[in-house]
C-alpha cells in the first residue's frame, strides 16, 4: 500500500520515516518530494508498505501524530489523476494590456 504522509518538517529525512513506518511492517519504498531547483524537502512524500493491514494501522496510528514538533498528516495515496483541461491553472492565455 502507498501512503501519503504530509506536513513533514523540511529537516525529516527518508531514513527517519523508514524507520517510524518499521516499526509496523515491512517498507518496501520511501520518498520524500523536492523541488526540482533548490532539492529542499516540499514538507511531504510517501511510504510504501507491503503488507496493506500493517500499512492500515500505521496510517491509523500515525496520522496527527508528532514528528519534529509538526502534527503530521497520513493516510492512503490517491492515484494521481489527470485534471481536465479547463480545470487547470493556465498563465499563458493571459493577456497584458
């Protein structure tokens, strides 16, 4: 099972929630998300478990827990899915007068 885990303190590293999520069940993957120029934490990322009843107690456990003074936020990855195109922020069909 994928999770999401959110309102990380930029310090937190991939190490750090391998060994938090561990201590329910296997981790099979972690990423933490960067910003592409700066490589600075986004403040979230994602746990992969293999077993999905352990994966359900961590997220039940660990959600709005404390990590590193900051309630985190966790709970099961939604698929990413792709918005309609109206729906999108589009800067580029502005126009400057």
């Amino acid at each position: 099972m994928d999770i999401y885990v959110g309102n990380l303190h930029y310090k937190v590293e991939e190490d750090m929630l391998k060994e938090i999520f561990e201590e329910y069940g296997e981790v099979s993957k972690v990423k933490i998300v960067t910003d592409n120029v700066t490589r600075k934490s986004k403040g979230f990322g994602f746990v992969t478990m293999t077993d999905d009843a352990k994966a359900k107690q961590a997220v039940e456990e660990l959600n709005e827990g404390e990590l590193m003074g900051r309630k985190i936020i966790v709970n099961q990855a939604r698929p990413k899915t792709d918005k309609p195109e109206g729906e999108r922020r589009s800067f580029n069909n502005r126009r400057s007068n």
